[in-house]
C-alpha cells in the first residue's frame, strides 16, 4: 500500500476525506462538517468556525502516521 502523505490547511477537506477513510471521522470530531462543505479549504473552514487550524492538521497527520504505520506492518506480515 503506498504511504499517505501528511495534509496541510491549503488542502480540501473533500481531499483529505478521499485519503483515506479512518480521516472522515477525524474531521468530524475536530468539528468540520464535512457534509456541506467539501470543497473549502481546511483553513477557511477552521476560521469560519473558529477551529484551531495548527492544532487539527497536527491531529489529522497523526492520524496518518497510525494510517502508514498500521499498513506498513501488514505490509511486512503479507511478506
């Protein structure tokens, strides 16, 4: 599986959604409603709502290094 790339606040939240599917829920809980507005940037979206955008792409990339880790060693298992 090839490894996923960290997001950043320039990216929409539809894009960071498309990753992988473990990111949804992430977004969800950090408080983006992703349902309404996918195609808005993560920062316009955390300014909007008054979301701590530093503090969501930390999380949501920590999210990404479980992602790579976990597939990383099923990968190694696989061999």
């Amino acid at each position: 599986m090839m490894k996923l790339d960290h997001v950043n606040e320039k990216m929409t939240l539809k894009e960071i959604m498309n990753m992988n599917s473990s990111l949804e829920p992430e977004l969800f809980k950090l408080g983006f409603n992703a349902c309404c507005s996918k195609m808005e940037t993560v920062e316009a979206f955390a300014k909007d709502k008054n979301i701590n955008v530093k503090k969501a792409i930390e999380v949501l990339n920590t999210k990404i290094d479980e992602v790579n880790m976990i597939s990383e060693l099923l990968d190694d298992y696989d061999q």
